[in-house]
C-alpha cells in the first residue's frame, strides 16, 4: 500500500462518516419537526431508506432552509432555557427596579443592610 493508496482510502473514510451523519441529521430534523404530521414523516423515512442519496439532497433542497430556522429556533429556546435557570438559582430579581428597591427597603427595615448599602442597591436598581 502506497502513499497514494493512504490517502484514497483516508478520503473514503471520511465519506462515509460524512454521509453518515448527513443522515442521522436529517433523521433527527424530520423527527423535531412539528409541523409534518406522521404520513409526511413516515413517507420521507421511506424515500430516505429506498434512495438514501438522492432522498438526502431532495431533503435539503426542499427542507434546508426551514432546517436551519428549527435549529436556531432550538439553540434560543436552550438558551433561554438556560438563563431562566441561571437566573432561578442565582436569586437575582428579574422584577423591575421599583420591586429591587422595594426589596432592599425590606432588607433596610429588617436591619439586614445599613443605610449606605440600602442607597447602592437603590443606584444600582435605578441605573440598570
């Protein structure tokens, strides 16, 4: 086995794993999908599974575009997702700065914070 020889099996191989997870992508979009029904999943699964190439690009050319809104659409909701958590853990108020000041006066009442630590957090909330 050449150089040469190396380096056409090396393209193959990554062929294959390309076309492979073109393919679990396109699987998983047409299962994310809410907008086909079961018929439309069912026939484009079929037509994956009996012609797998030109099923593939029939898809993308078709679906790509609405595939890469789905994704972007998924990415935002986690991220959302993730600083609602993040703000539920933390305890930061997400209220407006009327609520923040009205908590700090709270804590003021309660002997919780000084008067010089009640005036930052009113700064703070009226600043941001």
């Amino acid at each position: 086995m050449g150089f040469f020889d190396f380096l056409l099996w090396m393209l193959w191989i990554y062929l294959v794993v390309i076309c492979i997870w073109i393919f679990v992508w396109i699987f998983i979009d047409i299962f994310r999908d809410h907008t086909l029904n079961g018929w439309a999943k069912a026939l484009w699964i079929i037509f994956l599974v009996v012609l797998p190439f030109l099923g593939a690009i029939i898809y993308l050319i078709a679906r790509g575009g609405s595939m890469a809104q789905r994704q972007a659409r998924d990415a935002q909701a986690a991220a959302q997702a993730n600083a609602d958590y993040i703000r539920s853990v933390a305890g930061t108020p997400t209220s407006s700065p009327a609520g923040e000041i009205e908590r700090a006066q709270g804590l003021l009442s309660s002997g919780a914070i000084t008067q010089s630590e009640f005036d930052a957090l009113k700064t703070k909330a009226l600043a941001g």
